[in-house]
C-alpha cells in the first residue's frame, strides 16, 4: 500500500495543472451528486456513536446540510488557487550553456491522521489532488462507515480521468495500520489533526517528519498605552468566539502601568470569562472559557514570559506605542504575532490560503497555517552540455553565476 | 548552555545587516591575525592523531597555509551575499487596515556535528552569523586544540561588537554533551556533517529535526542517443575528480541500444575505474573508484531504478533527446536531476549559493545543497486596528484578501 502511494505519487507529479482542476471539479460534482448515500452512511456511524461518545466528539462526526455544502464549495474553491508546483523558484545559468532551475514540486506521500471528522476528508483530498501528493489517510474510528463512502465517491469520480494514477488517495481504519504508517519510509511527511494526545502520541513514535501543533498557549499583552475599548473587545473575541479554537488566547499579561486593569478584568467577567490569577502552570491550554492573567512590569517581561511558557502559536500586542509594537513582533518567536488585532485570526483561510492542512508550530520547513505552498517542495534540475567538475577545478573555466529570472 | 544559546538567538535575531556584516569581517581578520596561533593548536593535534587515524582524517585534520587562506576568504564571501533574513516574503492586505507579512527570520538554535575538519569551523561560524542562527558546535575529538583556538579567536573578535550577544557560538567536545545536544528540546535543527554512520546515528537518537544526508547513492544513465565522447567525460569526471565525495557516481545504466557501450566501458576502465556488473546492493556507496553498470530496457527502466535504489541525491541523463531529458528530469525523485553534465555539480558553491552547510535528501524545510536561505523559517505579522474575528464570523465584515506585494 505504501509502495503503491509512492508510484502514484510519482505520477501525480507529472499531471497538469488543468488536469487536477479538472480532477477537483468531477470529485466536488461527485459528492454533490452522492450527498444522500454520505448521509446514510454518517447516520449508520452517529447511531453507533450516540452515547458513546461526548457532545463536542458527536457534534465534529456529524454531517448535515451545511457542512456538506462547505465541503463541496471548498473543493471548488481549491480549484480556483494558484497551481503550488513548477515555480521556477529561480533560473541561474552558472556559465555558458550551464542553466539551474529550482522548481518546486510534490513533497511525495503524505499520511494525515485525524480524529473523527468526516468533512477533512474531501478538506485533505482537495489539497492533495492540487499539490499532487498522494495521500494515505487514517480518520476516527467513529466516522468509518462517512469515511469509506466518502472516498469511495472521490475515488470513483478520479477513475474516471485516465490520467489519473489509481492509489493516489488510500485509507486505513485499524490501530495496525496507523502504526505501520508512522513507521512506513515511503511516507514523507505526517500530518496529525487533533488534540494534544495524539499530536503527541505521533511525534514520539515515527521517525518521519511531523506537521502540527500539539498546543496552542497565546498570549495577549496589554502594553501601558493600550486602547481600553479595543483591548476588551480584542481579548473577548480571542477568549470567547470559539473558546475550543487553537488560536484562542490563554493568558492575558497586563502591563503594570495599564490604568484600567481593573475595568479591564470587570469586563472579561461580564462576557462570562472565569480568570485565573495564579493558574497551577502558565503553559496550560483551558480550551474554555477561562483566561489566566499576569501583570508585568514591562514590554521585556511580557516577551519573556511569552518565549518561556508560549508554544510559538499566536501571541498579540495591544497598544498605542508603534516602536513597542514593533519589538514585540520581532522578539517574539511564534509563527503569528500580531498587533491589535484577535489571535483568532491565526487561521488559513482568514489568511487568504484558501484552505488549511493545519497549523504548525515548528520552525523546520513550514510555520503558521500551513496551506498548499507548505505541501510543496523543490527540485533542482541543471541542464549543460558535457560540462564537468575539473575543469572548474583546475581553473581552465570560470563560473559566472548570472540570474536569469 | 542550550536556554543561553536561545536567548542569543532571540537577540541575534534583531541585529542589522551591517552589524552582521561587521562581525563577519572582524572575525576573517581576527583568523588571519592569529593564523600562527592556530597553526600551532593543529600541530599539537597531529602530533597526537598521527598513527592513530588513517591518511584521510589525517589530511582532513591537518590546516595548512591554503586551507587558512581558504577559511578566511570563505568567511569574507559570506559577508558578500544578501542578507537571508527580514525579507518580506509576501505583504496582503485582509481587509481595510489588517496587512498581514510573511517575513523571513532565523530559526533558532543550530546543532552542528562534525568530524575532525577545523576548517568546518570558520564555515559554519559565518554562516550562522550571516543568518543571524545561535549555534552549538561538537567537532571530532582529534581536533580538539584547533577547535578551541579557533572558536576563541572568533570569540574574542565578536565580544569587541557591543551588540553582539555572547553565547551565540558555543562549542562541547565530550560524548555526553553531544547526547545531551540530541535531546535538547532548546535546539531547532540538527545538522550532522560527516560519514553515514555519524548521520545515521544523529537521526535515530533524536526528535529534533536533522538536515543532512546518510547516503549518495548517485546514478548517469546513458541514453540510447549520448553522444559518445560526452558520456565518456561526464562519466570520469563523476567518478574520478574526488571519488570520495557524495556527490560522485555509484551506477552508470546503459539504454540497452546505446551502441557503443564496449568502448565507454573500455574507456572508463583506462582512466583507472574498477566496473562491476553484478554487485552485491544497488544502493551501495563506494567511495572509490568503483562503479556499478547495468543495462537497461530503457528511460522507464532508467527512472525506476533510479527512484528504487538511489537516494535522491543527484543523478544525470545524458542524451541528445530533449523530450526523453525533460521526462527523466520530472520522473526522477531526487533533490538534483541533470541533464548532460557531471554529478560532480550538485554543490553549494557551484550552484552559486557561496556557501553550503550540507546537502539534504530530505524532502522537508531544504533539499540538494543547504545555504543560507535553508537557515532561515518565517514569521506572519500581522497588524490591524482592533479587528475581532466575530465580525467576519457573523457576516459583518468580509476578507478582500488583497496582494501588496
């Protein structure tokens, strides 16, 4: 199966553009077309589920009307993106006759693993198709009967271009085969979608490389010259909007000398935030609605506290003081920082990728949402005519390294 | 010693152009001043590696008047080179007042592991100056002394620029650091620089990401249309010029219609090669003079053993048929594809980058020869007027996702 991932991906890298797009409107129509078969068959896994599983798990493993239409639009949407491979990065002729071309290209095989929700399916086959990685994906096991139909419908619809290389999107359903996958060399990059416990569980048990995020610990510093009405509607927004949210703040630091702090704090209670002055650790995520909160005795306090107990997600400066704000985003070390704007914007779509294979926090390779730039990589091809390296050696040629492009 | 080479690399992060260029000059001139010094430091390590370690490690270990020459003037093209951080990577408008930049920066704190090569030192050093990286060096124990005198003569000269933070080279020498060095949570990026053993060992013993290559596995496949006397050059030349390095062939496939295979191979046993047609593996690296051959069915052939035993390293068509190049160029999966021209190419410096810290068969962050731009990640920043994400939730505001640059 892994083998056969490879080859697919090997050939999906040589279709064109106009042939994915192609590919994303047959599987968005498909999916359309097939919509009560996919509600038969999450109905089949939401009476499976019911009482087994809590509220916010059932809530995620249910398709209705809407989400089926955002699943179906996002595949449209991803079809109107720039193409995200062959870029020529750059074009430099290094002598006479001697041209190098950096041209970004498919990273391989990705393996995503995600709990149970059965729209990142379409979410991730989408991305896959329009970056021509193929994919093997492993979803909840509560969503299996969504998951199958799913795919099944996408996968019928993709054999229906011949060019298109079968194997190219493959799933798995047992604990055995997601441990086989985090072993797997022919898989290149691993993309876990969930909570803390499985992000985790996956960077300590593969060598290969992961993308994600197991915690989201942002922060919001309220600078001495912070506007009081944008400062409460700002750390409401980032608390309360969608309290589940990664990019939703967790602790508020108050610079010593913001007069209305206690206004400030008043406030927060009467949106329903329950603040926490000396929480057990700085570097917990509540996931609701409660909001630790520091005061500090400066701009260099609040960044320290940031980079020691922060998780490199999403951390903001509220204020008035444009130099301030501007050390802040450069001393900052997270993949988002902002300044007098929600953390919630911390978000792909929202950031105008269109769509999102989640958010990272490492520092290698890809940074923030990650959307289809971050499933490329680059190829150097270099096309001569017989040169070779002795004779740059012993000086009888000279490299001129001029840019073309 | 890892949290202190973090705060240097926060603080790093923030210095100019100028002040980087500055150190980089201090420090190449601070090396010439004091060459005697480490002249001296490095006879006292051959003293005592002499016998001990075999001629290679010997002549590797061993700093004469052009290796100094060499390290010094490396380090002043460095400073040469444009800068790799604070690029604007892309500006786009969200909204009315909302602009979001991507923008380039260092990653962090590097860990560089390398045999006994002190003139990896100075290299190493100027690049992470360049790029603005804190980093923890572990060299080869027999080049202890030189090391030492080294990294302080580099040292002393950054102390004397007020703004540079100390601890931004550091360096251990025992096996116990280097452990600890694997299991650092401080350090962003693992770059082993030495044989397959010590790369395979840093990947298999730690989480941190690791940039380098264990194997150069490289392939010339010989079409049916090369022409003979530029097979027969390309050939020796990837073989021969410096068989040792990774970037040298270790299998040659011939079209099964290239006619004159015979005398190629007749050719290439007279410039001293040792051919073998049925070796033991396909995915051995000799390191010699040595070559594997074997005839193949042709281009498909070609690309499948390539992307099965190679390891995405570099390999090379050569032919008089474009269509067949462009199609190896695509199929083929590795960081360098070439077309006519010697393996021997696929380096830092000949491909213009100035510099090289190593060469990645990864498929993650940085692929083929690693410079300055594959130390740098980037950050989003983004800057609004109070903005909250309910507004855009609810309807109230949209996204007009605008590009500014």
């Amino acid at each position: 199966m892994f083998k056969k991932a490879k080859q697919a991906a090997l050939q999906a890298a040589m279709l064109s553009l106009e042939t994915r797009n192609r590919a994303l409107l047959m599987v968005a129509n498909a999916i359309e077309g097939n919509s009560q078969k996919i509600f038969k068959a999450n109905h089949k896994d939401l009476l499976a589920a019911e009482k087994k599983v809590d509220d916010a798990v059932f809530q995620r493993l249910k398709l209705d009307e809407n989400k089926m239409r955002a699943m179906v639009a996002g595949i449209r949407d991803v079809a109107k993106l720039a193409d995200p491979i062959n870029h020529k990065l750059f074009v430099r002729q290094l002598d006479e006759d001697l041209t190098l071309f950096k041209i970004s290209c498919p990273i391989g095989v990705l393996g995503v693993i995600f709990e149970a929700r059965p729209d990142v399916i379409a979410q991730i086959s989408a991305l896959a198709i329009k970056s021509a990685n193929a994919v093997i994906l492993k979803g909840g096991r509560e969503s299996k009967n969504t998951n199958e139909t799913v795919l099944e419908i996408i996968n019928t619809a993709l054999e229906k271009l011949d060019q298109f290389p079968p194997n190219f999107l493959q799933q798995v359903f047992s604990r055995e085969d997601a441990a086989k996958m985090l072993g797997s060399k022919e898989l290149d990059l691993i993309i876990p979608r969930g909570g803390k416990e499985l992000v985790e569980f996956v960077q300590n048990n593969t060598k290969t490389p992961v993308l994600g995020h197991a915690d989201g610990i942002c922060h919001i510093f309220a600078d001495a010259s912070a506007d009081f009405e944008m400062l409460k509607n700002i750390v409401i927004d980032s608390k309360t909007q969608y309290p589940a949210a990664c990019n939703s703040v967790e602790t508020l630091l108050l610079h010593k000398d913001f007069a209305a702090a206690p206004e400030l704090l008043e406030s927060l209670r009467n949106a329903g935030i329950k603040l926490v002055e000396k929480p057990k650790s700085w570097s917990f995520e509540y996931g609701g609605k409660t909001l630790a909160y520091r005061v500090v005795d400066g701009l260099d306090a609040a960044i320290e506290h940031i980079n020691t107990y922060g998780s490199g997600h999403t951390d903001c400066i509220v204020t008035n003081d444009a130099p301030n704000a501007e050390v802040f985003m450069d001393k900052v070390d997270s993949a988002g920082v902002f300044t007098n704007v929600s953390t919630r914007f911390s978000d792909g779509f929202r950031y105008g990728f269109g769509a999102e294979v989640g958010i990272s926090t490492g520092k290698i390779h890809a940074r923030g949402p990650v959307g289809l730039d971050g499933l490329t990589i680059y190829k150097y091809k270099l096309i001569g005519a017989g040169q070779i390296v002795k004779d740059y050696a012993d000086g009888i040629k000279k490299f001129h390294h001029k840019e073309m492009k």
